[in-house]
C-alpha cells in the first residue's frame, strides 16, 4: 500500500517540473492525473469476481509488478501521450489492491479484531507518502523527474521478490472456520442487536446489499475522502511551489504532513471502532458513527482553511482536512464488509472500493479546471478546497443520521441466532 500511493504521489510531487518540460497545462495535468483513476475503477468491476476464486497472494504480485511496467512509457517517450498511457496502465494495476489487501488481512483475523489490523494496513495509503515524499521531491530536485519514475520502477521489482517468498494466506476463510478456530462465540455481540456471529453463508444478491442506505452513505463518504486525499495529492505541492512560494523540494517535502497525520487517524480511529465493537456497541455506534463524525470534522476544517486570514492557521486546518480523509476508507471497509457473507466479501469489497476511489477521478480534472480558471492562482485553490470541505462536512452529517448496519443486515435476511454446543478454546 504504501509503494502504490508512492506511485500515485509522484505525479503531484514532479507537477510543476514536468509541466515546464512537457508544455502541460493545468487543465491538461488535471485530466491527465484523473485518467488513472479511470482505469483504476473500471478494473476494479473486471476484477470483483476473481478477488473470490484465485488466491490473494498472487493478485497482488501481479499488480505489484505491473506498477513497475507502467513507469516505462513516461521513461522511454517522456511526452505528454506517454503520461497517459503510464497513468492509464497504473491505474489498472492499482485499481483492485485495496480490497484484495483488506479481504487478505481479514482473512488473519477473527471479525471483532480485524479493525486495527485492517487500518495499520490501510495507513500505507499516507505512510507511503510520509515515508516516500521527502526521498523523492530530493531525487526530483537533484536528478530530474524521471529518475524519480525510475526509483519507484526498481523498487516494486524489488518489492515483488520479497512478496513472493513471505506473502501467505490466512486461515480465517468462512464464519463456520472462526466458529472452530475460536469457539461458538467467536464474532458474536455483546448487543442484541449485533448481528456478527449469525451471518449465514448463504448468498445475497449484490444489487440488493449495494441498494442499502448504509452502504451507499458509507462509501459516498469514502468517496469525498478519496476526493479530498486525491486533491492533496495531485495539486497540494503545486499549491505550495506556486501559492505559498516555498521551493519545488520543499513543496514536495511538505505534502507528507498531512499525510503524517492521516497516519495517526487512521489507525487511531480504527483502533477506536475496534475497542467500541469489543465492549458490546452496536457497529452502527462502534464504526458509522466514527466514521461520520470523522468526515464532518474533516470536512468542517478544510472549509474552514479557506476562509481564516492566517496562513499558518490555514495550513494547520488543511493538515486535519486533508489527513483526516484516507482515515475512512478502513472504517468504510468494515461497515460494507458487514453486510455480506465472506464468500461473497472480496468481491463486494471490490465494488465498494471502484465507487469510492471514482472521487479520484473528478477530483484533479474538476480542481483543475477550477485553478486554471481562476482569477488569480490564490483564488482557483480556494474554490478547490471549499467545493471538497464542503461536500465532505455533507456526507460526513448524513453518515451520522443514516447509516445503520443492524437494520441493513436484518434486511438483507443476514441475521438470525447465534449458533450453541461446541468447543471452545
């Protein structure tokens, strides 16, 4: 996770370099950074069904290898047609590593302690660009833009090896293996209302589980996180080089603090719905009600770093905005991970994942068109910035007045009684 958002930084780190050297216009590098995410949702329909069939540990060799590939075109051709093919084919490979990732951790774990697990895993979506950031704004600086491609080429080969020998599948396959691994109790709630430990087997059409409230709220709300991340990434250096007037090594360094601080929260409040579900909370409590108040504080702090004076206060309300955001998509995960059967799990996770990371999509093309039409610079941002704190502060209100799992679940004919007899640990 953290070599792939690497990957996707790059672009925003080497932005204004590589715009002079190609003749790139800002509307032309918004639409250029959205065409990954093109292909990166699209893949994701193609590849929900084999997320249930083949093994995850060689999903994700395949994609990890072909991040590498992907650099080439820009390193042979270096021309505005080779950006996006390089960006295009990037987006395929990256497309489904998300919810593979999640469907292989959970496989490790029993239900009521995948949360922490799941987000120390999901923190490489900013740990990747806290860790990578500073190395590759310095290579960007000192040894041009596609030397930085090639950096991360090498290292997704490198990465793939090591994969290959230590990668291995958990043993956690089915609710009825948690039963005999953890005894007849494992999974279920504390609440009568928890529905964890009845979950049937049994098929659920997709159509009827992506139709309920809870699951088009939560990943909506993942979708304006995705939105928002996607914008720091893509546009948060330039903004700092051209806007704030720092240097290009140092605007790339810079990115890496919200990133910082998406980090923390990310594992913080999954760790939070995990202690929450493990004292008896119902899930809706214990993650939607995290999840939506993380989105209204996420939302409400980056609307507001576009109307203070100070720009020091500004930057730290855009450090809580734009770190907050990838927080939600593990807590999404869990939330969509409930209203199915871990049969049907890799490839719902799937699904779930191509809608919300399609933010990606609108947000560098709409923040583009946006910053090039601006006024002034200062003033395209600002419209960028508000337009996601806003939808965002949005979602995150209806996150906490709509999403509610155990109605969904009972709904969905998922919940039923917990099973009695047998042995336990």
């Amino acid at each position: 996770m953290m070599l792939s958002w690497a990957d996707k930084a790059v672009l925003g780190i080497a932005a204004v370099p590589l715009m002079r050297d190609l003749g790139i216009t800002p509307e032309q590098f918004g639409l250029v950074s959205s065409a990954m995410f093109l292909t990166f949702v699209i893949i994701q329909f193609v590849a929900a069904p084999i997320a249930n069939k083949i093994p995850t540990k060689w999903i994700l060799l395949v994609l990890c290898l072909t991040w590498s590939v992907a650099q080439l075109p820009i390193l042979i051709f270096a021309s505005l047609p080779a950006l996006w093919i390089s960006r295009l084919l990037l987006g395929a490979g990256e497309g489904p590593l998300a919810p593979v990732m999640m469907h292989s951790i959970y496989k490790w774990f029993p239900e009521k302690k995948g949360a922490t697990p799941a987000a120390v895993a999901s923190s490489g979506v900013t740990l990747g660009v806290v860790a990578f950031a500073p190395v590759l704004a310095w290579v960007v600086g000192a040894f041009g833009w596609q030397t930085a491609f090639a950096t991360l080429a090498i290292i997704g080969l490198v990465w793939s090896v090591f994969w290959v020998i230590t990668g291995k599948e958990g043993p956690y396959t089915s609710r009825q293996v948690e039963r005999e691994i953890d005894g007849p109790d494992a999974g279920a709630g504390d609440d009568e209302e928890e529905p964890a430990a009845a979950v049937a087997e049994t098929k659920v059409s997709y159509k009827k589980t992506i139709f309920t409230a809870s699951w088009i709220i939560a990943v909506l709300t993942s979708f304006m996180g995705y939105w928002t991340f996607t914008l720091a990434m893509s546009w948060g250096p330039a903004y700092f080089e051209t806007v704030l007037g720092y240097s290009s090594q140092a605007a790339g360094s810079m990115i890496a603090l919200p990133a910082a601080w998406g980090a923390i929260t990310t594992i913080s409040l999954s760790a939070l719905t995990q202690r929450l579900h493990l004292r008896g909370l119902p899930t809706r409590q214990a993650r939607s009600f995290v999840l939506g108040g993380a989105a209204t504080l996420a939302g409400a702090a980056l609307l507001g770093a576009t109307l203070v004076q100070s720009p020091l206060l500004s930057l730290v309300l855009l450090v809580l905005g734009l770190g907050t955001a990838p927080a939600l998509f593990a807590i999404t995960y869990l939330i969509v991970s409930e209203l199915t059967t871990v049969a049907q799990r890799g490839a719902n996770l799937s699904i779930a994942n191509a809608v919300l990371s399609s933010g990606g999509i609108f947000a560098p093309a709409v923040s583009g068109f946006l910053i090039g039409g601006g006024a002034t610079p200062a003033e395209g941002y600002t419209s960028a910035f508000a337009l996601a704190g806003g939808l965002m502060l949005l979602m995150g209100i209806l996150a906490l007045l709509f999403i509610n799992q155990q109605r969904d679940v009972r709904r969905l004919g998922l919940a039923g009684p917990v099973p009695t007899g047998g042995s336990t640990h």
